[in-house]
C-alpha cells in the first residue's frame, strides 16, 4: 500500500485530468486568426511632410492624427491579408521657412492611403508585424479660405508592429507603433512639385478576427 506522500502525486493527476475531461470544448475560432478581418485603429503621429517645388521648399513638422480602416480576411492561420485606407492629418503645423505665406492661418496636411495589406500574428503571444503598400495622395487644406490642393497618386507604404490582448472570442485589443511614407507629384499643385510625408506613429488597436 503507498503512503499518502507516495500516492499525492498520482492523485494530482487523475484530479487534472479529471478536469480536463469535464471541461468544454472551446468552440471553432475560439482565441484563433482565421476567417473575417476588421481592425479599426485610431492613434497619434508625428513627423514632417515636405512640398518642394520650381524654386520654393517648405516643410511642415508636427503632431498628427490617425486612422487605420483594414478589411480582409485569413488567407491561412494567422496570416491576414487586407484592403486597407489610411488618414493621418496635422492641423496647423510648424512651418518653414520663416517667410512661407503658411506661417498663419488654419492649415491642414493630410497623408492618405488605399493600399494592400499582409499581418502576420506570432501565436500563442498574440503579437505581431503588418506592412501597407498602396497608393497614396498628399492634400493640403486652407480652412480660413476653404481652398486646397491635392497631389497626384503615389507610392505609399505603412509598417508596425503591435501587440493585442483577447477580451472575448473574436475580439482583441491592442497597441501599436510603425512609420507610414508617402510620395506623390504635382495634382493641384505646381508642375513639378514633388511631395513627401516620413511620419511615425502610435496606435490603439481595435480587431476583429
């Protein structure tokens, strides 16, 4: 006969697996990447965006909002593919040089993009990599005057990296950082003008998956 220390380990044993049979199932897609893909994710950037035309340079640097908009779906466990649009917009940011008619008033700069995206998530951490490429327009907005100018398309590309937490089946909640680009001619603007946005970023992340 054991005695009751000899014995402890074996019934510690057949009390786990006693539980795990009486436990339920969790139910297909449960905690899992796979199927429908929305990610709503709002955040803060900061950065510059650079207009340089025929004979004038200005540049402005500062903080921005942002909003990511992606829809898709799994293409294979944990691998996201997704239409994405992307807005990060600065309002009255800093402008040089000092002799830029820009130097006053209620500006906006706006960097947007339509674009193709890839996310990986690295399971069971529920972290993971993303990357954006589309086409990107730059657009400029005098709201004193309710005028303003926008860029050709461009080439665009958007990477992070994040980490979510599961707070039910589908959905997790999460945070953010990466460094969006955009670059883009002439539109409304002056022939010739090249137009650049270089900004990184923090976003709170809402996904559905």
């Amino acid at each position: 006969m054991l005695s009751p220390f000899k014995a402890l380990p074996f019934l510690v044993l057949a009390a786990v697996a006693s539980a795990q049979e009486a436990a339920p199932g969790y139910p297909p897609g449960y905690h899992r990447h796979d199927g429908f893909y929305l990610s709503l994710n709002p955040g803060i950037a900061l950065g510059k965006t650079v207009i340089d035309g025929p004979g004038y340079r200005e540049t402005a640097k500062g903080g921005a909002s942002v909003v990511e908009l992606r829809l898709g779906g799994a293409v294979r466990p944990n691998l996201i593919l997704s239409g994405d649009f992307i807005v990060r917009t600065s309002r009255n940011p800093d402008v040089s040089p000092a002799s830029s008619p820009l130097q006053s008033g209620d500006f906006r700069f706006t960097d947007g993009t339509l674009g193709l995206g890839l996310t990986y998530y690295f399971m069971p951490y529920n972290v993971y990599l993303s990357g954006t490429v589309g086409s990107g327009r730059i657009l400029f907005l005098d709201v004193d005057n309710s005028t303003g100018s926008s860029s050709d398309g461009g080439l665009s590309l958007t990477l992070k990296a994040g980490k979510e937490w599961w707070v039910s089946k589908n959905w997790g909640l999460g945070v953010a950082g990466g460094y969006g680009f955009v670059s883009a001619k002439n539109g409304d603007f002056v022939s010739g003008t090249q137009l650049t946005s270089n900004k990184v970023f923090l976003l709170f992340s809402t996904t559905y998956n």
